[in-house]
C-alpha cells in the first residue's frame, strides 16, 4: 500500500492495482493551459471594468481596462488553440453548441469575448463607429464575467478528484483572481491619479482569492492535501504570499509609481502560481489512486452509493 | 436506433490472461503499438487502458489464487466522455454504443480527465483521442467485436444487453451456490453513478483492486450545481467592479 511522506495522519487504507491511477491525468500542457487561464480570466475581469468605467465616464482607465481585455483575450485564444492536439481543428469547436459541456460552452464565451474586445479595441484606436465600440465594450462585460467563472466549471466538471469536489470554492478562487489580475493589469497602464478603481479591484480581488483558497482547502479535507503537497503546495503557497502582499501594497500603490508596479506584478505573478498550482494539484489528485478510490469506498461503506436521480 | 443495446458481460472467473483479446483488438481496429514495457509486478505488460490499448488485461496475483480480467470502455449509459466533448466528435450509436469520429476530434483532450473509469486518452503523435469502438464496424456488419471472438473461454460474451444481465445473474447466483461467496456483478445495475454500463464485469474480488473505481459517477450530473456556483461567482465579481467604482469622480 502506498505511503505519504511525513503523515502525520495515518494513512487511509486502500486497495488498489499495484498504486496505479484509476483515472488519467488531465493532459493539459504547461504552460499553455495553465497560462490561458491566467489570461482568459484577466481579460474577463477586466471588460467587466471596462464596462463599468465606460458607464460611470472612467474614460482613461476604460481605455486601459479595453486593451487589458483586448489583450488578454487574444493571447489567451492563441494558447488554447495551441494546446489543442489538432490545432487547424479549432472550428470544430464551434460546429455544435453544447450546453452539457464546459469546453463548448467556453469555446463559445471565448469566441464573443474575442470577438468584443476586439471591436472595442479596434474603435477605440482608430476612432471609427464610437458608438459600435461603446456597446461592444458594454456586452464584453456580460462575456467577461462569463469568461472569468466558467473555467472552473470547466475543471469542476472532470473525474479530477480535488477538482471536482472543489466545485463551490474553484469558481471564486477564479473570479477573485481574474479581479485581481485585471486590476494588476489596469493599475500598470493607467495614470496613478485616475487608477484609483483599479487598486481597489487588485484588493478585493486579491482578498477573494486568498480566503477563497483558504476555505476550499479546508472543506476538502483529505482532498485539500493535494494543493497543499509538494511542488502544488509550493505554488499554492507562493501564490497566496504574492497575492496577499500584492494586495497590501495596493492599498498605497497610489502614492508611487513603484510601489504600483511591485503591487501589480506582485498580483500578476500570484495569479499565475494560482493556475499553476490549481493545475498540478488536480493532476496529483488523478494520479495516486488514494483520492478517487478512498472518498468512493467511504461512500460505498457508509450505504450512501451514487447514482443518477431522474436521467 | 436498433431496438435491442448491445453490449459486453465479461466474466473474469473463466479468464486465463492469455490476452488473445488485446491481440485481436489490435489487428482488427489497426490499434498502434502500445510499447513493450516489462513492469515486474505481474505477467501484465500493457498497464492500463489507453488510446492505444482497448482491451486490457489485468492481472492480480493473490495468495492462493490468480485474478485476471480483460477490462474495456464500459459504454456508459450516462458517458462523461460523450457528455463534456465539444466538438460533437464522441456520439452514441445505434447500438447505444459511445464512439470516436476521429475525423471530428479536434484534440481538446476534455474527455480524458473526464472518465471516470480513465479509459479514453489521446494519442500525442496524432494528437486525437481514442478508447474502444465496441467494433462499431463489425457491429453494423452483423458480426460480434473481436475480442469476444477471439475469447477462447468466452469470458468476453458480446449480446443484447437484458440477455447478458439475466446470463450475468445466473452466474453469480451458481457460484454462490457452490461456496463462491466473492462473485459479484460491477457496473449492470442502472442505478449506479453512471446509469449503468453496457460493458460490465463479474468480479471476485473488489473492483478497486483490479484497478477500476468502486463507486464511479458521471462528473457532469453535478453540472447544474457547478454552474449555479460558477453563476454565483460570476455575479459577485459584477457587484465586486460595480463597487470598486462606487462613489469614485472620475
Ligand atoms: S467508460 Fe469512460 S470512455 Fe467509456 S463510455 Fe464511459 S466515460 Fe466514456
Ligand atoms: S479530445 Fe476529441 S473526443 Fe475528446 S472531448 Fe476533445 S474533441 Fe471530443
């Protein structure tokens, strides 16, 4: 039987095929994958910005929250396309929409929300078709809050054990570090007088991810252990370190343009170690067979079997 | 839709490991080489199911008794694989059979962590995902999949699914009877988490110990509550903008 490293709770017993995976590990490569949820998320968040800086007369900040967003959708697309195994098939994605499947669902959110923010950039560097660009600025909102949650419904909704279960929490975890993140972003590429929202999105932001990640890894118990394991718990712990102290340092980033920029990369490269480690703990838990089959067996032991109600 | 769904009840009592099931299985699908790996744990030198390993044959020695056991797709009733793919590349068949259109795949890979039973992977040189077709070929032209041909002790049967399942109900209640106290269906009732299999299996010993998962569920019947908290979330980060900006001059 297979044993942890410095337990200090003794190991579940269980039965297993010589220690091998009951379930494969996500294939997701890094760093495409992990990046296009970094990016996808920012660029997210950041139209939500957008759309509210164009709606309260923020114009400056809106500009950057546009190019944040413009910016990171396209990248993020590039990624995605390039992790796919058959990348000239891209389009095959849009041949159906699939309501019972995430990556469809995704694939879809992040064709409007390239497609927005693409429109809004575009009119708001050449000045063509002003009102065109305000309404496609005002929609993304609507596809950046999507884009910024629905990938953790798209790892939630996967055999991953320390995903799966982690479907209450991975969407806040996402959705804080997406704020934060594009408030990193925008603070970086705005005047320091007029950046004031986008420093208090890098906060809450940063303060939703922190106690978000907290209380995911707390509820999940024996499945908490993955994210907080060897090279996971590293990154979790990094990310956590960079959030937090990036979130302090925006409370007074308005003071100086360094301490703005230690604030914003500080959250950035936070948010990145959240993907990462979000990531590699999902592909631990896959891979030691403990994790799916002791939580099934407890289940099975305690005559509370799945099934299926009403399908 | 052919009236009757056709499926596989393998019984691992008569089994011998003589893995003429994998060898069919390749010949006849055209399945790659999956390497030659000597694992020095067992006379089981394939591993696991793969995108180049349909049928697999599991061996466990125990004390006083071998176990082995050709595992395969289990055609799920509710698919988690034919659930998340996005492109429409995995479907159901006729024969209620969950099969790859490679010429559809795109690679997303979403169905590989997806099973609950670790079936389906993609094939990095070719960059698609593959898993078992329950010869969807042979099938359509009347003939039963090779493995269950090939099977010299038929403990890979092939029918229709309600035949397979009062066959399979048969069996466990006769070994019962002669002292066999370990026999016992996995996968056969549509009660279980995935709606029941197509592909099920009589067991002697737990299933875990053969590799496959004790208590398997279909990861997107929880899909609606994963959005409603994906919903949820996405209405705070809206509120959590709309207050950065509150009371804020421009
Ligand atoms: S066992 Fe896995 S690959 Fe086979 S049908 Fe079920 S979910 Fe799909
Ligand atoms: S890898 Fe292919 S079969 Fe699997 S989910 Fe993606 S498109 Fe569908």
């Amino acid at each position: 039987m297979p044993k942890g490293q410095g337990e200090v709770v003794p190991e579940a017993p269980f039965r297993s095929y010589y220690g091998q995976p009951v379930v494969k590990q996500p294939i997701w490569h890094e760093p495409h994958m992990p990046t296009y949820l970094y990016l996808g998320g920012m660029s997210g968040a950041a139209s939500a910005m957008a759309a509210v800086a164009r709606l309260t007369g923020h114009e400056r900040l809106e500009l950057a929250a546009r190019t944040a967003a413009f910016a990171g959708g396209t990248a993020g697309a590039a990624f995605l396309v390039a992790e796919l195994g058959r990348p000239m098939r891209f389009l095959n994605m849009l041949r159906v929409f699939k309501p019972s499947s995430p990556m469809s669902v995704g694939s879809w959110t992040l064709a409007a929300q390239g497609g927005l923010t693409s429109v809004a950039m575009g009119s708001a560097v050449t000045g063509v078709l002003p009102v065109v660009g305000d309404a496609a600025t005002l929609a993304s909102g609507l596809s950046g809050v999507a884009m910024a949650t629905y990938t953790a419904v798209l790892l939630a909704d996967t055999a991953v054990p320390a995903w799966h279960e982690a479907m209450r929490e991975l969407p806040f975890l996402f959705a804080g570090s997406a704020l934060a993140s594009a408030g990193a972003a925008v603070m970086l590429t705005t005047p320091r007088a007029l950046a004031g929202p986008a420093r208090a999105a890098a906060v809450a932001g940063a303060v939703t991810e922190v106690v978000a990640g907290e209380v995911m890894e707390r509820r999940l118990g024996m499945l908490g252990e993955p994210y907080r394991k060897g090279r996971a718990g590293t990154l979790m712990r990094a990310s956590r370190a960079l959030t937090l102290g990036g979130g302090l340092l925006a409370t007074v980033a308005g003071r100086s343009r360094t301490l703005t920029a230690l604030s914003g990369l500080a959250i950035t490269a936070g948010a990145l170690c959240t993907r990462f480690g979000v990531l590699e703990a999902g592909r631990v838990s896959a891979r030691d067979p403990k994790y799916t089959v002791v939580p099934q067996r407890d289940r099975l032991d305690a005559g509370a079997p799945a099934h299926v109600p009403g399908r | 839709m052919a009236e009757q769904r056709m499926g596989f009840f393998t019984d691992t009592t008569v089994c011998i490991g003589c893995k003429a099931c994998e060898v069919a299985c390749k010949e006849w699908n055209d399945v790659p080489d999956d390497g030659f790996v000597f694992r020095a744990t067992s006379y089981d030198n394939t591993g696991s199911l793969g995108a180049s390993t349909w049928r697999h044959v599991a061996f466990v020695e125990q004390d006083g008794r071998w176990l082995m056991m050709s595992d395969v797709c289990k055609h799920c009733t509710h698919a988690a694989c034919l659930d998340v793919c996005p492109t429409g590349a995995l479907f159901r068949t006729e024969f209620d059979t969950v099969v790859v259109q490679p010429d559809v795949c795109n690679g997303c890979g979403y169905c590989v962590p997806a099973c609950p039973y670790g079936v389906i992977d993609r094939r990095e040189d070719d960059g698609r995902a593959w898993k078992c077709t329950l010869c969807y070929d042979r099938l359509r032209g009347g003939m039963e999949p090779a493995c269950a041909k090939a099977c010299p002790t038929k403990s890979i049967q092939f029918g229709p699914l309600d035949e397979l399942r009062e066959r399979a109900q048969e069996r466990v209640e006769r070994l019962h009877a002669e002292g066999m106290t370990d026999a016992r269906l996995y996968g056969e009732s549509p009660d279980n988490g995935v709606g029941g299999t197509g592909a099920f299996f009589l067991l002697m010993d737990e299933p875990e110990t053969y590799g496959l998962p004790p208590d398997p569920v279909v990861t997107t019947r929880d899909l609606p509550a994963m959005w409603r908290w994906a919903g949820g979330a996405a209405l705070a980060l809206a509120a959590g903008v709309a207050v950065c900006f509150a009371g804020r001059k421009p």
